[in-house]
C-alpha cells in the first residue's frame, strides 16, 4: 500500500521514533506493533511515493555524510547540514538537487517530529547560493502546433493499424486535453464517453491532484484529420475494445506479420509512443 515501508522504516528511523514517543507518553498497548506500523504508513502517505523515495534517497546520502564525519543526526546540527550542502556545491550538482537534499533532510526532520535544521539563515543561505551559482538555464522544448499535427495524420487517414492509431490517439488525446502521458495511459475503458460531438474522460489520478478527487475533461469533436474523437473512435474499432469494462484503454501490442493487436492481459502503457510496441 505504500511506498517501500520497510526500506523508508529503517532508512529514516520513523519506526524508532514513534517507539520513543509511545514509550514517552506510557502507551502499553497489545498490538503495539502494529499500530506504530500502521501510523508510520500514514505519515509516509501525507506524501506521494514518488516524493518519499526521493526524499529517502537524500536523507540516505546526507547520513553516510555524517557518519563519515562521526556527526549527530537525528536531529542534526544545523552547521553539519551547511557543510554538506556547501560539498555539493563545490561538487558541481545542480541546484535542483542541492534542493532536494534540503527539502529531504526538512521532511526527515519534520516526521520525526524533530528541531529542524533548515529554519537556520546559514542553511537557507547555502540553498540561495545553489540557485544563483549552480542552476542551469531552461531549454524549452519546441511547441507542436495544430497544423503540425494535421500534417502527421493526413499521413496515416486509410491506416487501420492498432499501434499507430493508439500512438496518434494518445497524442491527440493529451494535447487536445492538456494532459499528461501518465494521464493518458492509465485510461481504463470505463474512464471514457464518446458523444456525438465530444469524448468525455474522467481523470482517476493527475500530478495536480494530490487528494485524488479525480477530473473530468471534455474535448470535443474537430473537423481535420487530427480530430481526437474520430481517431479514438478508429482506434477502438480496429483493436475490437468495448467501453465500459476495466482493462487499459491503451495497451502494449504486439506485431505479428501484418497483424497487430492489443495484449489480452491488462496492463497500463509504460513506453514511449510512436515507433515501439
């Protein structure tokens, strides 16, 4: 349920600490145990998986850190914490990962319900210093535009095969809706309403929303070649899908010949579209 519990157990020490604040407070309870287990998952629930893991990996690498230099962490001077982001400055990393050891070494603090040594000037001067020497320079990518993608599927109007369709429909789906890859992908078939003249998606679980309430997008219907209700529409008719069900929308497929069809078993599409399978 959530994200490696006994790896960020250990590696942060929350098991230890709620121990400590049980025993503080004379809590003589029969499944202990399983309650300090349960209240931990909670706490590391307050973040999303992919932030705890980061988060631990920094927390990981600032106590190697210390334990080299035989300094305190649990809490943390927070002169240990300057030296250590001062090394990876002088080491080269960008300022995004300068940041991400302190907002880490922040939340290992703060879950542990600990003084917090990023509040101090000299750590907070450290992180200022990565931005303006360390941080590199925003590439942006090139914008797609409409009639780019006009050009792209006027090459395939007469084509029936299942990896393109779904390649061209996850494409006209996300910038139609402004939406993310991993949005896109983890469309299941009863996520999803064809109208007449627009698609209804329901977005079960989006970067922006932490609390999982979930989003409704509507695209309607285009009159180009690159219209997204008409490509999904061919889509879901030559790969034989029926909405409704709770399998994936968009699956990996395989190629035999000059067949392709989708992968019976359900399973969300972890790849990079247009070319793989």
């Amino acid at each position: 349920m959530y994200c490696h519990l006994s790896f960020v157990f250990s590696g942060v020490g929350l098991r230890a600490t709620l121990e400590r604040k049980f025993d503080e407070a004379g809590v003589a309870i029969s499944d202990r145990d399983n309650v300090i287990d349960r209240m931990a998952g909670h706490l590391l629930a307050s973040r999303s998986d992919n932030t705890v893991a980061k988060y631990s990996h920094q927390v990981k690498l600032f106590k190697d850190f210390c334990a080299e230099r035989h300094f305190p962490c649990e809490p943390a001077y927070p002169i240990h914490v300057a030296m250590y982001l001062s090394s990876l400055i002088d080491s080269g990393k960008s300022d995004s990962v300068v940041s991400s050891a302190y907002y880490g070494i922040k939340w290992y603090h703060n879950i542990s319900d600990s003084r917090d040594p990023t509040d101090s000037l000299l750590v907070k001067a450290m992180l200022e210093c990565a931005k303006r020497l360390n941080s590199k320079p925003i590439v942006k990518k090139d914008v797609v535009t409409s009639e780019q993608l006009v050009t792209l599927c006027d090459m395939f109007v007469g084509s029936t095969d299942v990896i393109t369709l779904r390649d061209l429909s996850i494409i006209l789906l996300s910038y139609a809706g402004l939406l993310r890859f991993d949005e896109v992908s983890s469309l299941r078939c009863n996520d999803v309403t064809i109208h007449d003249d627009h698609i209804r998606l329901f977005i079960k679980k989006s970067k922006t929303d932490i609390y999982r309430k979930g989003n409704e997008v509507l695209i309607s219907q285009g009159e180009t070649s690159a219209c997204p209700l008409r490509m999904l529409q061919r889509c879901i008719s030559s790969a034989h899908l029926q909405l409704g069900g709770d399998i994936f929308l968009f699956r990996p497929a395989c190629r035999s010949g000059e067949k392709c069809f989708f992968y019976k078993r359900t399973k969300s599409l972890v790849i990079h579209v247009l070319g793989n399978v």
